[in-house]
C-alpha cells in the first residue's frame, strides 16, 4: 500500500471487484488499524500494526513501516480468526470459516526484498518457519499464501 492514507482509494475500489484483499506495508499505528476495519461495510478484516513496539519505546523517527491486513467479504465468510503474527511482522496467518463451514488457512505475507546476504537468508528462513508451523498445527481444508514475495521466481533465489 505504501501507506493507508495513500492507498485507501485503490483498496476501495478492490473491495468493488475482489473478495478477498491481502494487505501489506498499510503503515497504521495499534489505535488507527480500526480505519482498515471501516473500509467498506461488506468486508470484515483482520490487520496488525508492524510499529507496535517501535512506538512503545517513543516518537517515531522517520517514516511509518510495514502493517499487513487481510480483508474478506462478509457474504463470503462467516468468521476469520487471527491464528498468528511472525515476530517481525512479515507473516501474519488467521482462519477463514466460510459460510459453507469450509475452514481455510489465508497466510499474508511481506517478504523482504532480495538480496544476497545472510540477513536476508534468516529473515526468509524465519518466514518459511512460520508458514510451515501453521501448516503443520492448525486445523483447515484449504491453504493460502498471499502478499508481496519481493522476489524473482527463480532456483537460484533462495526466496
């Protein structure tokens, strides 16, 4: 999104034509993740705020970062659950209990950009974890991986 304030506009419009939106980089703070929840009333979301403890320490220095969301349309989903957020707030995982009582597992995730150094290598490790942790301890019928992968589709990159 580059921001909610910037990108509520596109997101309203998706809401027009799409059922479910994964969110990535919506920069809110813990009190403001209510704006996503009020985007358009036939949509009910599940979001949180990646600045939460940067902002328990004081002011923020620079720009806002990160926040991921995932919103569904109401006459599609009885209930989404929030299952787990990654402690970086890269992977954020929740049930979807669709109306048919079909239950599937969304994980939205924001990657970070390639690059060729270990951080990188732990961080996409620490997301990999993650995900195959709520593959593997959550109860579901259908699985899927939504967001931003920040990656060519290549064998020769480890994202």
């Amino acid at each position: 999104m580059r921001g909610f304030q910037q990108g509520q506009h596109v997101l309203r419009d998706l809401c027009e034509s799409h059922d479910v939106i994964a969110l990535q980089e919506h920069w809110l703070s813990d009190c403001n993740l209510s704006e996503i929840n009020n985007i358009h009333n036939n949509f009910v979301a599940i979001s949180k705020c990646a600045m939460s403890e940067r902002l328990q320490r004081g002011v923020l220095c620079g720009r806002p970062f990160g926040g991921l969301a995932v919103l569904a349309r109401k006459s599609l989903v009885h209930s989404l659950t929030l299952l787990a957020v990654d402690s970086a707030c890269r992977c954020l995982a929740e049930l979807a209990k669709l109306h048919t009582g079909h239950v599937v597992l969304i994980v939205n995730v924001y990657l970070p950009c390639f690059s060729a150094n270990s951080d990188y290598e732990s961080a996409i490790n620490d997301c990999v974890g993650f995900i195959e942790n709520c593959l593997v301890c959550y109860d579901y019928n259908s699985a899927v991986l939504l967001g931003d992968f920040n990656f060519e589709c290549d064998i020769r990159n480890s994202g």
